[in-house]
C-alpha cells in the first residue's frame, strides 16, 4: 500500500501495518478514525469533544 499527499509518500508497506488511523488523517489532513470489521476497513471523520468545541 502507498499513501500520499500532495505528492509526498505518507505511508508505504503491508496494509495490516500500514493502514492506520494516523496515517490516514496524515494523508487526508483530518482526524479520522479507523476500523476493521470481518476483513474490511471503515473511516469516519473524528469528532471533537464537547470541552475542545468550546475552546
């Protein structure tokens, strides 16, 4: 697997090790969160807590 942004490699290697939470919002400049299900992958967008809204 191959992650990039804007050209630069983010992240490089086997999927299982490669395909994380970090390196997602990395690649695509968000927090997001990442899981895996019966051999497949889902990302959702992080939310902030409530104490980080009001700040």
């Amino acid at each position: 697997m191959l992650m990039l942004r804007a050209g630069e490699v983010v992240a490089s290697g086997p999927i299982e090790s490669t395909l994380t939470q970090e390196a997602l919002s990395a690649t695509f400049g968000l927090p997001l969160t990442l899981q895996r299900a019966d051999g497949r992958y889902s990302a959702r967008r992080r939310l902030r807590s409530h104490r980080h809204q009001q700040a």
